[in-house]
C-alpha cells in the first residue's frame, strides 16, 4: 500500500516525525484495532485512532447513547440520544476520517463471542466499565495472544496498563478475580469527572500506536495511576505474579467465562 | 519504623500487619484493593499474617471499572 497525494497530506505531521514517516503511516493504515466500549474512554480511543489514520477500528458496545453519557462520552452528540453507540461512533469516525474501516458490534462481549471478534485485530482497547467484562477482555486476549490496554476511572482517578499476554504482568496478576458481590456499588452512584475518561483514553490510544509501530517503550509491567485533584502521575511497578491464576505457574483457568457481575443495590452497599 | 505507602514516607508503629495498616490508612473497603509489597503481589490470605518491616514498600492497587467507588 503506497499512500495518495490526499493522505500525504492529511498525515504530514505524522510523516514528517523521523520515528513514524511515511512507512509508519502505512503501517498505520494497515492495522486493526479493537475497541470494547463505545464510551468515555473508548470515544477519544476512537476519535484519536481515526483520525491518526489506524485503517480498521472495530467497536463492540450493546447500549444505546443516553442523556448521562454525553458528560464525558464525547463521541456522541446530543442528536444522537437513543441511537446504538457503536452506530454513533461509526459516523463520526467516517466523518473525521474515511480512509477507516469501521467494524461494529451492536452486542455485549461475551466469553462465547470475545475469542472470535478479537482474533481478527492487532490490538485491543479495554474500555469496558464493569469488571467482569475486564476480566473477560484479559483472559481473552491472554488466549489469543493478543496485546491490549487495560483501563479504569473512578471519580478523580484513573489508571492504566499495557498488558503483552504470557510476556507481561496481566489484570489477574495484580487482581486475581473481580470483587466479591455487595462491595460494588454500581457506577452512577460513585460519579467521574469526565474529562478523566479523555485523558485515559487518550492514553489508551498512544499505547495502541506506539504498540503498531513499535515505538518507544510500552507501559508494561507498570500500572500508570492518575490523580487529578493532585495532578500527579505515579508509575507503579509490577511483576508477573507466579501465583496468577491465568498466566501463572499453576494456572487454574484454562478457558473463557462469563464472571458474574458484583453490583450491589442501594440498600445492601457498604459504601 | 518508616514505610512508603503508595509512594510516600509514612512514619507508623513498629510490627503492624498488612490488615492493620489497611485499617491504619483508612482503607474503607479493602475487598476492592490488591497489595503489593516490596513488588510481589500478595495473596489476600497473607494480609492477616504479613508483618511489615522498616523501609518496606507498600502499594495499594485499587480496583477501577468506570466510575465504581473504591475508596
């Protein structure tokens, strides 16, 4: 694939960086990501990957774009309250950049669809808000060999991992199984400043370039936490943990499955 | 004895476990955090039994899916 006049120029301050250059573009253009969660950390993913040109992005999310999203999922507008997110997010991101490929899956990812839809891309984004759906996206990608980044927000905090499967520590080393049932409340009630989500995401997707082009160094073994009231960024270093129960030395799971989702109600929150 | 708690330099009273020192830090729910000491992530059931020594590092790593409440 050689690039046209159009995309020289559309791409010039990406070709004109030694580390990235027109080879770098193509390369670019020729890769396939995977984002899981069409919402505040998957829509600057998204915005951001288009835009720099990653030729195939695909979108997994059931839900539809609802009045509360639109605080911090800026991929949606407000004329698209009531439309599915991934059909939201395909025509923004054709209208950014139609050089991309868009891939949607109007569906909730699941430990008898994940493998199949994930094994087609180079990289995954985790932007998922709910832990079993994390640990799905780990344990998936640790089958599939695939590299993704792992994220989560939270009020004023956020934080971040590059997970290489089998090379590298994994959500499951650092937590071995989601949080027993009645300690979670569930996310409307805790609240996130929307802007996080953006920073986060964004992240997210630096790492997803940096990982297609083979550049610099990728945020593994470390968990990146944010805290934005302090404005401090700490780089915790991690391991992989002999006693994962995943990619450990006497690992216990040996396939996908659905974990069961810990939210508590109102009523039984210890929070 | 001196630790470093999440990266800061905490002065606390010498023999404390790692459950205490949850309890010490104010850890409201600490079935949503991880425990990392000096690198190795420990199991749940060694909070109980591990005793913390002078310069240890600690790391506590929250569980974050978006938007749920941690602290």
């Amino acid at each position: 694939m050689s690039l046209n006049e159009q995309q020289i120029e559309r791409y010039s301050r990406h070709i004109i960086l030694e580390e990235i250059g027109g080879i770098g573009q193509e390369k670019l253009l020729a890769s396939k990501v995977l984002i899981v969660g069409a919402g505040g950390l998957g829509s600057p993913a998204a915005l951001y990957l288009a835009a720099a040109g990653v030729g195939t992005i695909g979108i997994i999310d059931a839900d539809r774009v609802d009045l509360t999203n639109l605080q911090r999922q800026i991929i949606h507008h407000t004329s698209d309250i009531g439309v599915e997110k991934v059909k939201s997010a395909e025509n923004k991101i054709r209208a950014i950049n139609p050089d991309v490929t868009v891939k949607t899956y109007h569906q909730f990812a699941k430990a008898d669809n994940i493998r199949e839809i994930i094994r087609y891309y180079d990289f995954v984004i985790d932007g998922t808000d709910n832990f079993p759906a994390k640990f799905l996206i780990n344990d998936a990608c640790y089958f599939e060999k695939k590299p993704f980044s792992h994220a989560g927000i939270l009020k004023f905090y956020g934080q971040l991992i590059t997970v290489l499967p089998s090379k590298t520590a994994c959500y499951r080393c650092i937590f071995n199984a989601p949080p027993p049932a009645g300690v979670v409340p569930s996310c409307s009630q805790a609240g996130v400043l929307g802007v996080l989500a953006g920073v986060i995401g964004s992240l997210q997707a630096t790492e997803a370039i940096k990982y297609l082009l083979d550049l610099g160094k990728l945020l593994t073994n470390t968990l990146l936490t944010y805290d934005a009231l302090e404005m401090d960024f700490r780089a915790v270093k991690l391991s992989r943990n002999p006693n994962c129960p995943l990619c450990g030395e006497n690992a216990e799971i040996t396939e996908l499955k659905d974990e069961e989702q810990p939210v508590c109600d109102l009523k039984n929150c210890k929070c | 004895m001196k630790l470093i708690v999440n990266g800061k330099e905490d002065n606390l009273v010498e023999g404390l476990t790692v459950s205490q020192l949850l309890i010490e830090q104010k850890v409201k729910m600490p079935e949503m955090v991880s425990v990392e000491l000096n690198g190795r992530i420990l199991k749940r059931s060694e909070f109980e039994n591990t005793t913390l020594n002078e310069g240890d590092k600690v790391e506590f790593l929250y569980f974050m899916g978006g938007g749920n409440v941690t602290k």
